[in-house]
C-alpha cells in the first residue's frame, strides 16, 4: 500500500495492519482515532493511520490504551515534542518494572516446577511401588481439592 495515499477505508486499514474492522472500530470509540464520515463510511486520513500504527505499536509494548491515548494526545501535532518523550520515558520505565517482576514471577514458578519434577522422579525412579505409591498421592491431593 503506498504511504502517499491521502485517504484510507476501514478495510484498507484492516487489510494492512492484519487487524480487523471491529478492532479499529472499537480504537475509533475509545477517541484513538477520528475518521470524517462519507454518509456511512468513514473515511481515515494519513495522521489517523499513524495513530493506529502508535496504537497498535503500543499494545505489542504492552501499555493500556488508556496510556497510549495520552501520549498520542500529547503530540498531536506539536513541535515540542519534549513533554511526549518525557512522559513516554515515565511509561517505558513502569512497564519495564512491571515485567521484570513477572520474569520473576515466572522464574520462582519454573523454580517451583523444577522442584516437584525431580521429587516425582525420584519418587517413581524404576520402583513400581513408588509409582503407585506416588500416583495414590496425587490421586489424594486432586480430590482432596476437589
């Protein structure tokens, strides 16, 4: 698609960005993107097609859309972009945060797993009866649970 192009239908926006209508529709409603109506088409222009782009970038960084509202409206078409950069700086630095914690949430977890795998097999080595004995036990817990 060429990026000369004034002018994009829902569909050409879709059709490029592998999204669907319904999705930039709804961006559409949360006030990311202003499309002009044609009776009942809407019609994006160039800056609504980089606002979807920072959006649908936004989202793969993880941010809330609520966030990436923000620092879109910020710019909106200013010069000084120093206050955007600032504050996606800020938004840079909480999400880092927010996923350095879950890496350590998912290492303690994995800890975890490989904790209870090396106690199930040495529980259940080559000894039938350990097998059993093990299976009971989690058998006992599973209903335990239940």
């Amino acid at each position: 698609m060429s990026r000369t192009r004034e002018y994009f239908t829902i569909s050409d926006l879709a059709r490029e960005f592998s999204i669907t209508p319904r999705t930039i529709r709804y961006y559409e409603d949360q006030g990311l993107l202003h499309p002009r109506r044609e009776g009942r088409v809407r019609v994006y222009d160039r800056a609504d097609r980089t606002r979807l782009k920072l959006t649908l970038r936004g989202k793969r960084l993880g941010l809330s859309l609520a966030q990436i509202k923000e620092l879109i409206d910020m710019y909106d078409g200013r010069h000084d972009s120093a206050p955007q950069l600032r504050r996606f700086l800020s938004v840079l630095e909480e999400r880092r945060r927010a996923l350095e914690q879950q890496r350590r949430d998912i290492e303690a977890v994995l800890d975890e797993i490989d904790m209870l795998e090396r106690q199930c097999l040495s529980l259940l080595g080559h000894d039938a009866r350990g097998a059993e004995a093990a299976r009971q036990e989690l058998q006992a817990r599973v209903e335990a649970a239940t």
